[in-house]
C-alpha cells in the first residue's frame, strides 16, 4: 500500500523495528524476556536491565543468537533515581539513545491487608509505579527532545479489576494507567506515544505459587472465557505493535492480553 510519504510499502513493513533502539526493564526472564527478543526480531538493537547482571548478561547473549540483533545488558535498581541515572548514563554512552522504553520489572506481595506490613506496601509501589516513572523521566524526555520515541508500560488485569490478597499489586497497576495517561498528554505533541499493557495470567515465574496449587490454578482458569492461561509468546505481537509505526496513531491507551478475563 502507498502511505502517505509515497513510498511503497506492506503492512509487515509498518511493524519492523529496523534501525530503533529498545530497552527492557526486568528483561531476562518471564515477559520481560519474550518481549525483548521480539522487539530484537521485529529489527531493534535491545538492551536488557536489572537487578542481577550476570541473568541480563546472559538473556542478551541468547537474544543475540537467536535474532542476530545487537544487545547489551546493563545493571539498576528500578527503585533507585541514582542507580537509574547512572544507568542512563551507560547506556547512552555505551548503546546509544534509546528509542523505545519498555517498563516491565515488578514484584508482587500477596495478603490479606492485616497481614501485609507497611515495608510490603512500600516494596511493592516502589518497583511497580516508582521504577516506571523514574525510567519514563530519564529516557522519556530525550525521546520527545529527538521527536520520537515508545513508551510502554506494564499494568495487569489488575489494573482494572481485583482479587482478595492482591492490595499492593491491585493498587500499583491501577496506578501504572494514570500514568500512562499523563504522560501520553505530556509527550503527544512531541512525536512520543505512551501505553499499557495489561496482561491476564501468564506462567511467569511470578505466578509460581498459583501454576503449583490445582485449586487455585482452576480458579484462575474458571475466571478466563478463553479457557486457559496465556503463553508467554503471545505477549510478543503486543508489544511490537506497540512499539511500531503500526501503533502510531494509538497513545494513551491500555490492551488487554487477558483471554477476555476483563470484558466480563
């Protein structure tokens, strides 16, 4: 099809990454991982971030392998404003300016709220809503600076809907939207998109406890129209489009990757 720079061009093309940089947050395992090598397969040259170097290390050496794409790993503390500015610093100077931000680490602490403690709390909205800003200010600026730029932010079913013993969580992701939605208005003129994510279950390592424990395991399942837990692959088309020029017209936004968990 003929866009509207008159060059020729398929659909395929408008979800090819070629010649962008990306960086994922909590990238060598779980979703994280899944959607840092499908950014790598889509074209982009992808840096992997966390806590443990040695893991980022060695997600971006396979990553590598597999897509022939260009990766690096970086350590930081999500939590850290200092930690996050030194890794700036090193991936800039080291990878190059980052184009698509992909805000994925997290944690989750489950209880009912009387057996929750105030450092349980803290934890949890730190990594789920402190890390992501924190990320979104130190990389998102430069983007809308440069005149493009991807944000993407994972929130949860539980962005929106709730379960017993998931306080912390619940709130943390129900935070991720509002902002995802600001920073949308902040960077709309500025050639810079920011979304959400907002994943059902999936067997991540996050969700252990649950895949081990049959009756929980089925009532998660009883829960979900399509009948079944989603696999970590179909996190992949999400993100790219997400991340692409065929999600270029979508800011502000949250997708459901949920099986229908969330329309009922």
């Amino acid at each position: 099809m003929r866009l509207h720079d008159n060059t020729e061009r398929t659909i395929f093309d408008l979800f090819r990454l070629d010649g962008r940089r990306a960086l994922v947050t909590g990238g060598n395992k779980g979703l994280g991982r899944i959607m840092a090598e499908a950014l790598a397969e889509a074209g982009a040259d992808v840096a992997i971030v966390s806590r443990t170097l040695a893991d980022c290390q060695q997600a971006a050496a396979e990553i590598a392998a597999a897509t022939g794409r260009r990766t690096a790993a970086f350590r930081a503390d999500m939590t850290i404003a200092a930690e996050i500015d030194q890794m700036k610093s090193d991936v800039e100077s080291e990878f190059g300016s980052i184009d698509i931000l992909v805000n994925n680490a997290g944690i989750n602490i489950r209880g009912a709220i009387q057996d929750l403690s105030e450092a349980d709390w803290e934890a949890v909205m730190a990594a789920n809503v402190r890390g992501p800003f924190l990320c979104s200010r130190a990389f998102g600026v430069g983007m809308a600076e440069r005149g493009w730029g991807r944000v993407i932010n994972l929130g949860s079913i539980m962005s929106v809907i709730s379960l017993p013993g998931r306080s912390p969580y619940a709130s943390s992701k129900a935070a991720i939207i509002g902002l995802t939605k600001t920073l949308a208005l902040e960077w709309a003129a500025r050639g810079v998109t920011v979304n959400a994510i907002c994943p059902g279950p999936f067997a991540t390592e996050m969700n252990r406890q649950l895949l081990n424990d049959p009756v929980k395991y089925q009532d998660f399942v009883s829960r979900i129209p399509l009948g079944r837990w989603g696999e970590l692959h179909e996190i992949a088309g999400a993100v790219v489009f997400l991340a692409s020029a065929a999600g270029g017209y979508v800011t502000g936004s949250s997708l459901f990757v949920d099986g229908g968990w969330t329309a009922q």
